[in-house]
C-alpha cells in the first residue's frame, strides 16, 4: 500500500477523458505535470492513499437472455466487438463482476422455470437446457475474452410457478412454505449444473426486489421470510452440499428501505452468519445515505450494487444516462460499496426484448436491422472505474471542495492511484489534485468525467 511519503511525488498524471462537447470517449489525454503553483479560485481533490477502506470487488453487467439472444442476432464481427468491449481490459472496459437470472426475468422471451414439473420435489426434471440456447453462450464467450475470469452472481426473479401460492411466475405471489426445501435444493442444482457447463457462479441473491409486486416474474418475501430462508434453508444446504463459499446476499432492492430490511436478517446470529452482505439497485429515491448507515450498523458486511438502469427506453445518444451511473458509483463507493453492477449489458433499438414490455436502456444498443452498435454515454461513464479500478483494489481518502465536482479514488494492487472526477455542470471546472505534498492542477470540461492516473514508483 502506498502512503502519501513515497507518492511518486515527480511523476505526472496519465489522464483519459470523456466529454459531451468534444469527440473525447475514453480518450487519451495530454498527462498533467506536477507543480506548486495551483490558481488560487482552483477547486480541490484531496487524495490520502495511507487512508484506506474497503476492498473492491468489482463492476460489470448483467448477462440477460435478452441481451444474449439480440447478440446473437448481430453479425460475427460485431457479436466479436460486444463481447471485446465489455470484457477485454485494454481495449474494453475490462468487466470483472456479474449478474445474471435464475429461472426468466422480465427481460426473458417469456416465463420459463429450469423445472416446471409439479411437486418434484427431488427435482429430477431439473434442466438448464434453456440457457445453453442464448445465454450460457455469451457467458462463455465473455469468460473467453476476459483475461480475469470475472466473478458471476446469480438471482432469482421468482420460483417455478408451482412452488408458489399464486400458481403462476409474475405478479408477485409468495413462496409455499412446503417448498422452501426444494428452492434452497433448486440453487444448489442450478450452481451444480452451471459448473458442469464451466461457469462458477461467485454468489446469489436470494430474490430480487422481493417487495415489489410485478406484472412480470416476482416473488415477494416478508424481511422475516428472507432471514428464515436464509436461516433454516439456503444456508444450512449451501452449507452441506459444499456451497459455503458461495456468497448470500439479502435484500437486493432499493435503497429506500435497505437498512431495515438487512437488519431483520442481521440481527439474527443464526441467519448472519451465512450472509455475506446486502445488494441494492437504484430505482425511486437515491437514499444513498441509506448506503453508510447500513455499513455502520454492520460493518462486518459487504454492500453491493447490484442493478441499475435507465427505465422507459432505449433513451438513444442521451449524456444524462452516464452522468446517472457514475453519480450512483461515485456516491456508492464513498459509502462503503464493493462493486457496481449494471444491468442489461446489450439490448435491441427498442430497449428489449421484454416479455412484458418494460423497455429500458443499455451501455450498448444493438440496431439490430442493420448490424449496427449504438454505444452509449453510460458505457464511457462505466467505463471510467470499470477500465481502471481493478478487483482488490481499496478505496483511499478522497475529498472535494465543491458539490459541482463528484470524486473517489482508490489504489490498485500494483500501486497505481486511481482518481476518477465528474463534473455535471455547464462550465468548466478548474482544480488541483493535492496530496500532502504535491499538486496536478486540471480542468473538467462542462458535462465531463475523467480518470487520472498516479503509476507507483518502479
């Protein structure tokens, strides 16, 4: 770990840059000289790496079987590019943390469930065939491409329909309690049989949004209900079928009631001990305070971000979409985040295919009559700390002079101080870089984000 007296104090800043005003994506920028003499209205970005918090996991996207099938649709060149743009770490943006669905989700082709056979309780009929169609292909040519296998977490959006008390996968319904067995046996299979196909699965949800009744797959669970799944069930079988290093999370909703929902479970020791940590998404208020309670309450835990999207798109060349992502990752890492992960990493010139129509936007659009990709500013904004803050990285101190300049900064395991600095406003921004000891003086343009980049001493 670096500390600020052996910051390579002389060494100038590499920075690459994004701007809504100018043909800058991630781009290359002329690297910052270090020097003392800093304009005195200049803003400050103070950086301390002998501060350091929380260990860092990762970003990403979701592999949807919407974004898998619309891949499937593109030429091989560009089936190529997706994949090269989201998971080569030089040309791409290097992903290293994803999701993906247990059974559909809304944006699947329809309901399916891997066992849809009535009170089969030994799952005998259990099958991932479905996904060998569209979606384990993209994950495979994804784990191909990728030079660090990225990690893999998985989420339920609802049990098969007869498991549960309204008969069917969407609008909501809960979990019969006679199957709560069966589904904690049902991620085991799906883990089991996932790794059969060469696909480790890093963690689960253990539902996602379970407080939101949907026109399209969803299961609602009490804060109660989830511990006691968690308790009496999914922990104890991860546990004795050789599971356990297969991380829980619990809530993976929003952050509006995050910290109520994770204490139910946390406070029970027989049912924490088995959690790994809390995942929540964006959507309603940003409640980012909820973020930091909930690590002071519970230190011990991990908080991840484990879905955000632009709802009702596609949204197509909009900049306020990235500037959204890195104001949720910025404000998420200052509050004790592990990861970020995104949601649909690829969807057609509509914002689907959904099997209920609930249309959004992704970092890549795919014209899917032309074989054309539509890359988006969320993708150059993702990309940002994506590119450049690598797994096992840690978060340093860093603080801003201005709310109009919205920064973190962690070092990576080889040294390297990552400072990545968003300015959301019409004018340009001056500011320094500052350590105890030396200065960068920069300037964001209007609507830009840059990453700056401090090599550690050879």
């Amino acid at each position: 770990m670096l500390t600020t007296s052996i910051l390579p104090a002389a060494q100038s800043l590499q920075v690459f840059l994004t701007s809504k005003e100018t043909a800058s994506r991630l781009a290359s920028a002329d690297p910052i000289a270090p020097s003392s003499v800093v304009p005195g209205n200049s803003a400050t970005i103070f950086i301390d790496p002998s501060k350091s918090f929380q260990t860092i996991e990762g970003f990403g996207g979701a592999f949807t079987e919407a974004a898998a099938v619309t891949w499937k649709k593109m030429g091989e060149a560009n089936q190529k590019r997706i994949i090269e743009a989201y998971f080569d770490p030089q040309e791409g943006l290097g992903y290293s943390l994803c999701r993906t669905h247990i059974n559909s989700c809304d944006f699947s082709l329809g309901n399916y469930a891997y066992d849809e056979v009535a009170n089969d309780t030994q799952l005998e009929n259990f099958s991932v065939a479905h996904d060998e169609q569209a979606l384990l292909p993209m994950i495979h040519a994804a784990l191909e491409a990728s030079k660090t296998p990225f990690k893999l977490f998985a989420s339920p959006w609802s049990p098969p329909a007869w498991m549960k008390t309204n008969g069917e996968m969407n609008h909501g319904g809960s979990l019969k309690p006679e199957y709560r067995q069966t589904w904690a046996d049902y991620f085991v299979r799906y883990i089991e049989e996932y790794h059969k196909r060469g696909v480790n699965i890093w963690g689960v949800t253990v539902q996602n949004e379970p407080a939101a009744v949907q026109k399209w797959d969803s299961c609602i669970y009490t804060a109660e209900e989830e511990r006691d799944f968690v308790r009496d069930h999914l922990g104890p079988t991860f546990e004795k079928s050789g599971h356990k290093d297969v991380k829980i999370m619990v809530w993976d909703h929003n952050r509006d009631l995050l910290v109520q929902r994770a204490s139910v479970a946390y406070s029970d020791p027989a049912a924490a001990k088995y959690i790994w940590g809390a995942a929540y998404h964006w959507y309603g208020d940003d409640c980012f305070q909820n973020v930091q309670l909930l690590h002071d309450a519970w230190p011990e835990k991990h908080l991840l971000f484990s879905e955000g999207c632009q709802e009702n798109g596609p949204h197509t060349g909009e900049w306020g979409l990235g500037e959204r992502y890195a104001r949720s990752i910025i404000s998420d890492l200052n509050r004790w985040a592990v990861g970020w992960t995104d949601w649909n990493m690829l969807l057609d010139e509509t914002g689907g295919p959904n099997h209920v129509n609930n249309l959004c936007s992704a970092p890549i659009l795919a014209d899917t009559k032309n074989d054309k990709l539509l890359f988006q500013s969320s993708y150059y904004y993702i990309g940002h700390f994506a590119r450049f803050i690598r797994p096992d990285a840690k978060r340093i101190l860093c603080s801003s002079s201005r709310d109009n300049l919205e920064a973190s900064a962690c070092v990576n395991p080889d040294g390297s101080v990552v400072v990545v600095v968003m300015n959301r406003t019409e004018d340009p921004q001056p500011f320094a870089i500052e350590t105890m000891t030396m200065k960068w003086p920069a300037t964001l343009p209007a609507h830009s984000i840059a990453t700056y980049i401090l090599r550690s001493a050879k």
